[in-house]
C-alpha cells in the first residue's frame, strides 16, 4: 500500500472519495481517478475511462439516499485500500482501492456486503 512516503496518502484518497460521493461533487470524484481507470460495479460490468465514469456515477450521485456514503469501515491493505460503507442505494458495500504511483484510483472494485446468517 502507498503512503505519503510514496508521495501521497492513499487513505486520505478515499476520505476525499467518499466525501466528494457525499457532497455529491461528480467532478471532484472523477478528478481523483486516473484518465484510464476503471470502476467494476456492484451490479456487474465495467466502466472505463472518464466519460464511462462519469456515465456511472452521474445517475447514482442524482439518485443517492440522504445516509449514503456514510463510512463504516475504512482499512489499508497489501494492495490499496479497502472500504466497507454505505452506497447510494443505502445498502452496506465493499470497494478495493486500487492506485498509479502517482496516487490517483486506478481500479474501485465494489462488492455487496452480505448480512451474516
């Protein structure tokens, strides 16, 4: 995982992630990733790219509940960063961080998070 011995703070990336979805700030949340990319979704498929990005995130920031986005566990790993928190749907997902050396998401990787039985 980077830190800011690398020359930037890999958790501090997603703070700015999930405060941007929050926010609602679709701009700010592009600039954050690398021009290619990718966002795999919870619902299957992938997005590559700004535009395609944007493609995804546009109607799910519009749409977003009021206690969306709110974090519940935030983790570095060997790889990046893992995230545990609430989507814009409410529901508990997961997203791995991925990031270029120079500290932008390479890849989001998002998965639901099951209740236990």
């Amino acid at each position: 995982m980077s830190d800011a011995r690398d020359g930037f703070d890999a958790i501090g990336v997603v703070v700015d992630w999930i405060d941007a979805c929050k926010q609602r700030r679709l701009d700010d949340l592009l600039d954050l990733y690398d021009a290619t990319a990718t966002v795999e979704c919870c619902e299957g498929g992938s997005f590559r790219g700004r535009s395609e990005m944007e493609r995804y995130w546009r109607p799910r920031l519009a749409r977003a509940r009021s206690d969306a986005f709110e974090i519940d566990v935030l983790m570095p790993d060997k790889d990046g960063v893992t995230l545990d928190y609430r989507g814009y749907d409410g529901f508990p997902v997961r997203t791995y961080f991925r990031f270029t050396s120079m500290g932008k998401i390479s890849l989001t990787a998002c998965e639901p998070i099951r209740a236990a039985a």
